[in-house]
C-alpha cells in the first residue's frame, strides 16, 4: 500500500487535494504559449504533468534552476554562484554586478565621489547589507540593530485624489505623511534616523498528531523614539525580512500565460484555493503588467525590485527613481537639506546606468543550487507527503520558462521554484492589514521553495516567512491559514514520521 492511500485514510480529506495536485493536459495544452512551436507545447506539457510516482526522483528534478543550477558543493556561498550556462562575456559582467551588489556607500560629500549619496536616511549602506551572502533575512537578535528585517509604512486613502492613484495603480499604497513607505533607523552624520521599534512575542501552542506540542511566537512590534514627531493615527504596518536572491531572472522567465492560468480567484473548481495574479505597472513603459516580485508581488521586473531597494533601503537615486534623497518625505526639511551625491560628470542620479543595468543582471542570474538526495527514500516519502497534503495547490513545482526571455542563459528551461506566483489569502495569524496594490492586508504572494534548505548553511539560521517568525520549516508550515488552512491541518494530523519525511523533502530542495 503506497503512501498516499494511506494518506487518505489517515486524513479523510485529502483527497480533495489529491484532484488539486495533479492537473492533467489534454490536446489543447498550453495553447496559451505563443512563444512555442506545436511540437515544444506537447513536450512541455509531458513535462509538467504532476508526477504520481514516488518511488523514484523525476528527470532533472536534481537540476532544478535548469542547464544554469549550480552543482558546487553546498557551502555558505551556494547562493552567490553564477548561472552555469552564462557565456565568459556575461561571467564578467556578473562578477563586476557581485562588486556593486556588495559596495558599501558613503555618505555625500565624500573623496569617493562613485560612492557617495547614502541616505539621508537608510535601513542599510550595500544589497548585501540586507541579503548577505545573497541569501534570506532574520529578525534581529537580542541586542542587534534590524538591518535585513524593516518596516512598511501606509496609511489608507484619505481623499478622492487619493483614492484615484490607487484604483489606477498609479500609486499601490498611501505613504504614510511624515515617515514615508519605509521607517528607516539609520541616518548620515548631522541627521537624525527615524527611531526605534522593539519585538515582542506572544507563545501559541499546537497539539501535533503524536503527542508533540510546538510552540509559534506571534511577533508584536512597537515603535519607539520617533525623530520626526507623531505618526499618523492610522498608519498601517509591515515587517519584511529580505528572501533570498537565487533564481529570480529564471522567475522572470516564466510565461505570464502559465501564470495566470493557475489563478482561480473565484474558486470556480472547489479546492478552496483561490489564488490571483498581481496587476500593477511597468515602470519603463507604465502599462498594466504581471507583478512577479516582493512579497506581495508588488514589482513586475527584477530592474524595478533594484530600483526599489536602492531607493527605499540605501537612499540611492537611479534612472528609474531620480531622487535624491530616497525616501524622505516632505515633512523632513531636514532630510531634504542635507548634501546628495549626484556628479555631473558621472551622469544623472547617484546610482547612473550601468551601475543599475550591472546590479540587476547580477540579480537576474545567481544560480539555483542543485537539489541534494533526491533518491532518499525519506526524500521521496517526503515528496509524496508535501503533494497528498495538498502544498502542490499553491506551491506549484515546475514551470518551462518561455523561448523569448530576454537572456538566452533563462530561455526554454525545466525549473522547480515550488510557487505559482499568485497572491493568497494566508488567513489572519499571517495578515499585516495593509494591502499593497491588488494584494489585501491578508494575501501574500507564494514564495519560492527553492534552495529553502540551504538557509541555515548560507545564513546561519533557519527563519522563514515575510518577517522572520517561524523559527524552523515546521513552524512555518504551522503558521499557514486562510486557503492554505485544510494543507495545514493534514500535516498537523500526520504521524510523526509522515511529518519528518515531509521536513526532509524541503531540506532538499
């Protein structure tokens, strides 16, 4: 008797999921695709079929950033590996994109005048500052600064005006009047940063099948020693931790179409899973697009995630966002008095092309690493408690990205993200209450799974989701509710060895 059945009648339910888990694809599959021959949809679709043999690893599953995952052995740089398929040209433009992806800036004036223009106000002076080792961010420990963990601000419309921006997405979210879209801790000498907040946890208990009791800690954030008066009395806020860097041109890569046809945002075949695509613009051409990246799937392109965080985090001006003085608001006249780093002689913004063009392509192709025991036959069990428990609805496994990617090194791969790209609602226990463009204040868009075993050796510790909370893999599949609620409680009601086979697959990925 093979795992699943026993599945099913250990948990009833499950075989809700089971219909979820393994779509099929009849003659008209991927008709979508425009990017594909009549030949390459078939193979693709074959391809794509959800597998129901567990007895075995499926072809490539190993390789699951395609021909570019990176196979060096696992070691605190496994997420800072280059595509393997780049050509010797783009080698050299990633390695030059790693040196400003790592350059610590300077405040203004400075004697290094390409390095000049921090802040005024910042949560950190370099990418890697927050992504260190290009890998997933914590909360910060006792007595520690939060440097890759920080705080979304926005205050819900208050006018028509107001209102207006948001419907035609012209605006995702309200800034909050004095703070801005971000509070930022840190400031350059002769500024004030914008204060403090502090951490605390409420314990909720769960009884686990088994006997076993896992404890969640709730974090509760309290904002301290504001710097520039009172905020305002509805401001909504949202911790974020900064996810991990590898795969992203990849994700890119993935045909809107196959996308979109994952979303069922109104049910309409009874899973409880309703999952819905991200709109928002294209800031190059302002045009209604698929939002790809962030948490909530706020940024259609890895170029407009870049120019986001070198605005709001460093408080470094690009071609994309030409301010100066990042995310000081007007309220700040200080903020706004202070010295900037902009050089006529180095081209607009502080932060000119090809600063930006070498940062994103160095973002767009930082190697999946290669899966580990994938023929482990507690892998395997594994793999087939995550698809009977219904994660698969969400966390769909495989895509092939399409033929006219921008980057030969990203187009027609077989990769294994282990996401569908589309918003969910996670319930209440996981809501921040501030919706962000279509993405309510209790939807979050599924984040990748790939590399999600490598955390603790790339970056010393094993937090997971938005903002850190879950302290292993475990509490973070605990932590899962709204339409992820019934796949949360199959785990809750597997045996423990069910249980330990399923944190073995993930630490494999």
């Amino acid at each position: 008797m093979g795992l699943v059945p026993k599945l099913s009648a250990a948990l009833g339910a499950v075989s809700v999921f089971l219909v979820a888990a393994y779509p099929t694809y009849g003659a008209d599959a991927l008709s979508y695709r425009d990017d594909l021959s009549e030949a390459d949809r078939l193979k693709a679709a074959r391809v794509l079929e959800l597998t129901t043999d567990f007895e075995t690893a499926e072809a490539f599953e190993k390789m699951q950033g395609g021909a570019g995952t990176s196979k060096r052995r696992p070691s605190r740089d496994a997420f800072s590996h280059s595509n393997s398929n780049l050509t010797f040209d783009e080698q050299h433009l990633f390695k030059v994109g790693n040196g400003l992806f790592k350059k610590l800036w300077a405040s203004s004036p400075a004697s290094t005048q390409a390095s000049d223009g921090l802040g005024p106000l910042y949560n950190a002076r370099s990418c890697q500052g927050c992504h260190l080792k290009d890998g997933r961010g914590r909360p910060p420990r006792t007595g520690d600064e939060a440097v890759s963990l920080f705080l979304r601000l926005s205050i819900p419309p208050q006018n028509d005006d107001q209102r207006q921006a948001l419907a035609q997405k012209v605006l995702l979210s309200i800034p909050e009047p004095t703070y801005g879209g971000q509070f930022q801790a840190f400031a350059v000498p002769g500024l004030s940063g914008e204060g403090k907040f502090d951490i605390e946890f409420e314990d909720i208990e769960i009884l686990l099948n088994g006997g076993e009791t896992v404890v969640l800690q709730k974090p509760i954030y309290n904002i301290r020693d504001l710097g520039y008066g009172d905020m305002h009395p509805e401001t909504l806020i949202s911790p974020r931790v900064a996810p991990p860097m590898i795969g992203l041109g990849l994700l890119q890569a993935i045909h809107p179409g196959d996308i979109e046809a994952l979303a069922d945002p109104s049910d309409e075949d009874g899973d409880g899973i309703s999952g819905r695509p991200s709109q928002v613009r294209d800031p190059q051409t302002n045009e209604l697009t698929l939002g790809r990246f962030g948490w909530k799937a706020s940024n259609p392109t890895i170029r407009a995630q870049t120019a986001g965080a070198f605005a709001g985090d460093i408080g470094i001006s690009t071609p994309d966002k030409p301010n100066n003085f990042g995310d000081c608001t007007q309220a700040q006249t200080e903020c706004l008095s202070m010295p900037h780093g902009e050089q006529a002689q180095l081209g607009p913004s502080e932060a000119p092309d090809p600063v930006m063009e070498l940062v994103t392509f160095y973002s767009e192709n930082l190697a999946v690493p290669a899966r580990r025991d994938v023929e482990d036959p507690e892998v395997l069990k594994g793999k087939e408690v995550f698809y009977a428990s219904g994660c698969t609805a969400c966390h769909q496994p495989k895509f092939v990205t399409g033929r006219f990617a921008e980057n030969p090194a990203h187009r027609f791969q077989l990769i294994w993200p282990y996401t569908d790209m589309l918003l969910h609602d996670m319930g209440p226990d996981l809501a921040d209450h501030r919706p962000v463009g279509d993405a309510t204040g209790q939807e979050w868009r599924t984040p990748p799974l790939w590399g999600i075993g490598l955390t603790e050796t790339v970056n010393n510790h094993t937090r997971f989701l938005h903002d850190g909370r879950a302290r292993n893999l475990l509490e973070a599949v605990l932590w899962h509710g709204g339409e992820a609620e019934q796949a949360r409680n199959n785990v809750v009601n597997l045996s423990p060895d069910d249980r330990r086979y399923l944190i073995r697959f993930l630490e494999s990925l």
